[in-house]
C-alpha cells in the first residue's frame, strides 16, 4: 500500500500568559485542529505569573528558540489591575514590545466586522497599523528627573523604508476587496514632518496601484466617522500609536474589544508572525469559563492566512462572523462547541 503523505505540521509556539490568555488560547487551537490542520505546538511560560516567579521577562535564549517557529499564538499578558508588582511597562516593553521589534514584526493587521447591534454592524474594515516606528520606539529621555526642573521627552520615528512597507502592505490589502479604498489616517496639519512623510509615501504607492480609492483622515476627525459612519472605511493605514488608539475604538463600534483579532505580520517572512487577541488578560473572570475565545480564535484563523491554510482560515473566520449567540452566557466552552460545529 502506498504511502499516504501526510500534511506536515506547522510548528506553534504558544503563549497564554496570564488572565484568561490560556483559555483563549486553548479554545482557539481546539477550533484550528477541528479545521483539519495540523499543528505541532510548544508552550512558553511567559507573562506577568512568570516575571512574579522569577523576574523572567524574556531572555535572549527564549528570543533564540521563538524565531525558530512557524508562528506565535499569543493570549494576554498582564497583571491583575492595581498589582504594583509589575511596574508599567516590564512587560509591554520588555516582552509584547520586543517580540514586534526583534522579530520585526512591523505591521499589525487589524481587522473588524461589526456584528449586529453595534454602530458598525454589517461593516467590514482593517487598520494597518505601522509596528515598529513612531513614538514606541523608544526614542526620548529624562533630565533632572524628579526635580522641579524635570524634562521628559518622547519622540516619534517615521522612516521612509519603515512607512512605505507598511503603506505597501495597506495597498496589497485593499487590493483583495470588493470596493478598494486605503484611507491614511494622521494629523498632517500638526505632526507636519512625520504627517508630510506618510502623505508623500501614501501618494507614490497609490500611483502605482491603480484600482486602489485613496482618503486622507486626520484622526480625531476619523473619531467621528468610525462612530457615525464606518461604512467609508475599507483599510485604514496610520501610525502606531494612533494606530493603537483607533483599533480600540473600532474594537468599540464593532461590538467590542472582546471580538477583536490581531496579526503582528512580518510580511517579509524573515521570521515567525504573532498573533494574539486585541483583549487583555481579564483577570477578574480567569478561571472562571467566562472567557470569550472568539477573538482569539479569529486571530488564530489570522495565523491560519499567514501559514497558507486558505481554506481552514475561510473555515473558521466564517464560524466566527456567522456566530449568533451570545458568549457572555454560553462561556467559553458553549461558544467553542458552537465554533467546532461550524467548522
Ligand atoms: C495593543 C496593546 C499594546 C500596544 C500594549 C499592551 C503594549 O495596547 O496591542 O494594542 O500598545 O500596542
Ligand atoms: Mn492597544
């Protein structure tokens, strides 16, 4: 009898951290294996439990073996609020920041589908988000700190390599949809050098991608319209911090923060992507089956797009948008059973 191939599987590495990141994590990689895919899956103790055990945030070792993987799912990290063991910015910095800027994973692909009831219900829109630049990168410093004559400065890096990969991938994006449009969102009329630089790069781009509609948003304007109007948005492409501050309010008009999915692309392939639920760690409900995993489970279909499994990645994001109960009262394993029907 010949030998049937087996489909190889793709190697995961998995970081539930904290809260409820396990659990959505868990359901999530239940629901891609009912899609038919094989995955080979190693776990990472990382997160604020693990810095409050031993003060790991993320060693170099761990940084090594990571980039050896297909892909990274990720749940949610953080302490509890108010545990001021864990000062701001350890982990933001230390570990989600420094998987995005050593694995270089310069876009975050944020999709959203306005489920019924919301403000953006029937709507379907993306923020790119630039990963790696802007005012997370670091750039700034103190002088006479904790003096009355105490100086903070915060820069914001915009380079022309790191904005135009980033509009690159927007464009690409918009491509597949049915009505193309790429909406740059900034604040040229005050941030004129950064604002003018995004403006010059949107505009080569969409030069040379004809087919593609292109809008310019200052972004407390497109405050307004993801509230009053989401329906003009096809894929928005801005900064990272106010790329940051919008996928929440979209997150919002979308039916909330508890359906929205991320991908931390490195469109270069140069390494693993990582993908993880837009939701933090939610510790007042860890443990307790209230979790809901659907945004995790539409970043895994994300992660499921970016390995090449098209069709299970159709599979399971169309079990997540047909999705009509209510999570709050089905729990986590009530909307997982449902998800691992439809797959
Ligand atoms: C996000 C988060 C992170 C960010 C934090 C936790 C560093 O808010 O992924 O949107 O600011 O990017
Ligand atoms: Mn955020």
């Amino acid at each position: 009898m010949a030998d049937v191939p087996r489909p190889t599987p793709h190697r995961v590495a998995v970081i539930g951290g904290d809260g409820v990141g396990p659990e959505v994590t868990a359901a999530a990689l239940e629901v891609v294996r009912a899609a038919g895919v094989a995955l080979e899956t190693t776990e990472f103790d990382l997160g604020a439990a693990r810095y409050l055990r031993d003060g790991t945030v993320l060693d170099d070792a761990t940084l090594a073996e990571l980039r050896g993987f297909d892909a990274i799912l990720l749940g949610a990290v953080g302490p509890a609020i108010g545990d001021v063991r864990v000062p701001p910015g350890v982990l933001e910095r230390g570990l989600l920041l420094r998987l995005r800027f050593e694995l270089d994973l310069y876009v975050n692909y944020r999709p959203f589908v306005g489920v019924p009831g919301s403000l953006a219900a029937g709507c379907r829109f993306a923020i790119v988000r630039e990963n790696t630049e802007g005012p997370y990168a670091g750039e700034g410093g103190r002088l006479r700190a904790g003096t009355p004559h105490e100086v903070a400065t915060q820069g914001s890096v915009n380079t022309r390599f790191g904005v135009e990969r980033c509009v690159r991938y927007a464009f690409e994006r918009a491509a597949r949809l049915a009505s193309p449009r790429v909406t740059l969102v900034h604040k040229t009329n005050v941030l004129t050098f950064a604002g003018d630089l995004w403006q010059r790069v949107v505009n080569a781009v969409a030069a040379e991608t004809p087919g593609v509609a292109v809008d310019y948003h200052h972004v407390d304007a497109a405050c307004i319209y993801l509230v009053e109007d989401p329906a003009r948005y096809g894929v928005i492409v801005t900064d990272n911090l106010f790329g940051d501050i919008l996928s929440d309010l979209a997150g919002a008009v979308s039916g909330g923060i508890g359906f929205a999915a991320s991908a931390n692309l490195n469109p270069a392939r140069t390494g693993p992507s990582l993908f993880e639920p837009v939701h933090g760690a939610a510790h007042d409900i860890a443990g307790t089956g209230r979790a809901n995993p659907l945004a995790a489970v539409s970043s895994a279909a994300l992660m499921l797009e970016h390995l090449g499994e098209e069709a299970a990645a159709r599979r399971v994001a169309a079990a997540v948008a047909d999705f009509d109960g209510d999570p709050s009262s089905l729990g986590t394993a009530g909307v997982t059973a449902r998800l691992l029907e439809r797959v």
